[in-house]
C-alpha cells in the first residue's frame, strides 16, 4: 500500500514539475521574465485580486485573442482533408465571415442546409460546405437564435463523420440529424 501511495505521489510531483517547466519555457516564448510570470504574495488581498484581474503580459485581452487567431491561421493554412486542423481551418473561415454576414448570405446558408438534408455526407466537399454554413450562422447570431441553432447542428452532424471519429449510422449523428430537421421545420 506504502508502495502504491509512493508512487502517486512521484506521478505527482513529477506531472507538476512537467507543467511548471512548459509554463516555463511558455512564457519565455513570449518575452516574459520570470518577475513577470511569478506573482508574488507580499500584496494584500485586495492587491491580489486586482493584479488576478490584469493580464501577467500587459496585453490586453483583445489583443491576446488576437494573438490566439493568428497562431491558429497560421497553423491551419496548409490543413489536410478530414482533419481537425481542416475544421479549425473551416471554422476560422466562417468566423471571419460572419462579421460582415447579410441577409442574402443568411438564405443562402440556410437554403443549403435545407436543401442537402440530410444528404451531408456524399463527400468532402459537401460536409466541408456543410461544416462552413453552420459555422457561419453560429458566429452570426446569438445562441438563443434558431439561425444559430441549426448552425450548431449543421456542423456537428458533420464534424465527426469528415474526420472519421463517427458514422452516419452514430446515434449522436442521427440525433443532430433530427435537431437540423426540427429547426428546419421551425423556420417554415
């Protein structure tokens, strides 16, 4: 039992020491001195809290998220078919898209949605479409929308069979393919 107890404690330490040395070598990919990294405890409470609240870098939180978008483009720009870096790929596309989205762009997902059921899957090109539309109405519009609803469901009834972790015949694909046809008959 001693020996057991030993050895969890050693996987522990052992994972901790991992995590603290990449977030180590993290922050040093991104200029940060160890001053920065490390907060230090002589604060109040109150100080604390408030520092908690900053960024440690000084960046503000747009710009991290920024920062974020272009190591993911850059990571996704040459993506293969039917893998996650190609959803990613799909999925940034969408979103960018989706700030300038209209009327005409909003029919014209929808329509494409509607018009495929439920043939989603006959190939690349029609999942990849398929993944594109309902992204594109899901970072269009608030949850609460129905637009965004069937966005959701449009692009996980395909994300998992492009990549080949589901089927068609997978019960979470079959359900997802009955929310795509219930919101369709909602917005007749």
């Amino acid at each position: 039992m001693k020996k057991k107890i030993l050895i969890g404690i050693s996987a522990f330490l052992l994972l901790s020491i991992v995590a603290i040395t990449v977030g180590i070598i993290y922050g040093k990919s991104q200029g940060l001195s160890m001053d920065d990294m490390i907060v230090k405890n002589t604060e109040s409470d109150e100080e604390t809290t408030a520092q908690a609240d900053t960024p440690v870098s000084g960046i503000s939180d747009e710009e991290a998220m920024d920062f974020a978008m272009a190591e993911l483009k850059e990571k996704v720009k040459n993506a293969k078919p039917n893998t996650s870096d190609m959803v990613d790929k799909i999925a940034l596309q969408a979103r960018d898209d989706a700030k300038s989205i209209d009327e005409t762009k909003t029919s014209e997902a929808i329509a494409y949605i509607h018009d495929t059921y439920p043939n989603y899957f006959t190939d690349n090109d029609v999942m990849e479409k398929t993944m594109y539309y309902g992204y594109l109405l899901d970072y269009a519009y608030d949850d609460n929308d129905l637009r965004s609803i069937l966005g959701t469901d449009a692009y996980q009834v395909v994300k998992y069979v492009y990549r080949g972790v589901e089927t068609v015949e997978d019960t979470a694909t079959q359900e997802n393919l009955k929310q795509i046809e219930k919101s369709l008959d909602s917005m007749q």
